[in-house]
C-alpha cells in the first residue's frame, strides 16, 4: 500500500470515529433529557398547597420536568404526577406556605434564594442565601420558615463544612440570618465557641418553639429552641436533622452510627425520656425525614444505578415493619391537609 493511500485509509478511520463519538454523545444527552424507565408519567398542571389528602415532592426524574414541584394523591404516590411551574433543590410546605430552596446558573456564580410561595406558589418574598441549599422547614402554621446552606462544603460527611441556617417570619418578613446569634446554653452553662454549626430545624405548634442539630468541638447535639428568648438548650448527643412528629413527642432523626463515616441509621426519640430505637431501615440515609402521619416516616435515598436521583422510601416509626417504596424519582416531600 502506497503512503497516499495509508494517509487516506488513516483519514477515514479518523472521520468514522469522530462520528462515532459524536453520535454517542448525542444519544447520551438526549437519554439525559428523558425519562428514567418504569417511573410514573408527569404532566404540567395546577398544583395548590390547599388540596387535601395530597403528597407534594420534588420530581427528580429526568425528563423536562426535572426538578419541578409535583403532587400525588396521598393514597396513592406512585400515580402520575401533577407537575407545576416551580422548580426548586430543596422544599417543604404546611398550612398553604411554602419555602422552596433555589440554585440559578449565573454569569460569575450561582443565584441561590428562598422563596416563600403561598398556596398557588406565587412568590411572595424572597431571600438571597449564603450557600448551597441543604435543608427547609415550614412550621405547622405556616408563620415561619427554616433553611440550612452549606457556606463551604456540600456533603455533612465532609471533614470541613460550614452551615448557616436561617428562620424568617413568612408573615412579617422579620428575618433571623444566622442561628448563631442565639445564646446557646449546654450542661447549665452559657456556651460560646468559633466552630458552632446549626442544621436541621423542625418547629412546634406553638411558633415559639423549635429543635434543630448544633455541632460543635467534634460533636453533634439536640437542641430546643425559643424564638421569642433568643436561646438554645441542648439536651442530646449524636443528633442530626432532627424532625418532631405532628403529636410533638417525638423526634426523628439520623445517628451517626460510625464515628468519622458518613453512616447513619434513623431513630425516634421520646422527648419526655429522651431515649430512642432505631427503625427497620438499615440503608445510610443523608437526608431530613418528614412524618407522613403520626406512625409513618419518609425519607429520600440515593436512587441504585442513577446519578444525582433520590426515591422516597417509608418506614414504621415505631421500629417496626420493613422499608417500602414510596415513590421513585422523588425528594423533599410534604403531606398536605
């Protein structure tokens, strides 16, 4: 074979590769854009914070509705989904309010806000944020709103993170931009430290009360909180994105159960005692459970085989029972009315 024609053989294996790859790249975007097999169909639609015996939940399937506030019938969660123009990385919503936790792509940096919607989530105030969305919280009355962002870091398995967690009257606009203004009381004794971090807030019913994680010197803990005092009390170890049951005597929340690993199992504690049980879920779960009622638990977990997607699987909180699906392709879920 001539040189001419190896440079010729060599230039049309170098062109059929290059449309090889080329077609490989198309199709993988275009799968990106669809989706994922065997989850429910989702359709744009109305979606209120009013409709009763409802399940509202982040849609975290592929296709074009990625991402986008979504509501079931509570009875029946793995129905096709009504998806609504609101698109957010974290949400919770009660009493027809809503705080929806949003990252922006932008010219320099991304545009995370918190956005307090009301019940046709129509915005009604929003607040710039000092990091990566974590965590949200609505309190049962809707008077208030919570978030978590990782300042520095994005995973509380990290070996260094930074939170900053903020509480905002949804009413007035009254906002508390940090946690760490409060006065923290542990063991009696007013505490003060460089390296305090608060995640996780869960509210009481009475808008005055609430419980959140702080971490400090190495350890996590259970705090109880006053908005109106401005305080903190601490009142257990090894504590993480705590959640209070709707009957307030309770509370649900991750254990770390290997120091130095991100491995947790989820536990109930009994606020008036102050033990806990572990629940029949054995898989690690990085996430905030929500109670669906006052015996059941949900909660999100890494979806096998796909990235960057979660399902919501449920659990006895009595310790009882097995984990089941809830739904797949789904986080940040809200039981409404």
């Amino acid at each position: 074979m001539t040189l001419s024609r190896r440079l010729l053989v060599l230039a049309a294996a170098v062109l059929l590769l290059a449309g090889l790859a080329t077609t490989l790249v198309l199709r993988g975007a275009s799968r990106a854009d669809q989706p994922q097999t065997g989850n429910p169909a989702v359709t744009a639609g109305p979606v209120t914070l009013t409709r009763q015996d409802t399940l509202a939940f982040l849609n975290a399937d592929r296709g074009p509705h990625r991402g986008a506030l979504v509501s079931v019938p509570a009875g029946t969660p793995q129905a096709g989904r009504t998806a609504s123009g609101l698109t957010c990385q974290r949400f919770h919503a009660a009493a027809s309010t809503g705080v929806c936790l949003r990252s922006t792509p932008g010219a320099l940096a991304q545009d995370n806000r918190a956005l307090i919607v009301d019940a046709e989530l129509r915005t009604q105030r929003s607040f710039p944020l000092a990091g990566t969305p974590s965590r949200a919280r609505v309190s049962p009355s809707g008077r208030f709103a919570a978030w978590t962002v990782f300042v520095s870091g994005e995973s509380y398995g990290s070996a260094f993170f930074s939170t900053r967690t903020a509480i905002v009257d949804t009413r007035s606009g009254e906002l508390v931009p940090s946690l760490e203004e409060f006065a923290i009381l542990m063991d009696g004794r007013e505490y003060r430290a460089a390296d305090v971090n608060f995640w996780g807030v869960t509210f009481s019913k009475d808008d005055d009360t609430f419980y959140a994680t702080l971490a400090t010197a190495g350890q996590t803990h259970l705090v109880k909180g006053s908005l109106s005092r401005r305080t903190v009390t601490t009142l257990a170890q090894n504590v993480e994105c705590p959640s209070l049951s709707p009957d307030e005597t309770r509370i649900a929340y991750k254990k770390r159960v290997q120091r130095g690993a991100s491995l947790w199992r989820e536990h109930v504690m009994d606020l008036a005692t102050l033990r806990d049980h572990p629940l029949t879920e054995k898989r690690s779960v990085d996430d905030q459970a929500a109670w669906l009622d006052d015996r059941t638990l949900a909660y999100a977990l890494p979806t096998e085989g796909v990235v960057d997607s979660t399902d919501l699987w449920t659990v006895p909180a009595d310790g009882t029972g097995s984990p089941r699906l809830l739904t797949p392709s789904a986080g940040s879920p809200a039981r409404l009315g």
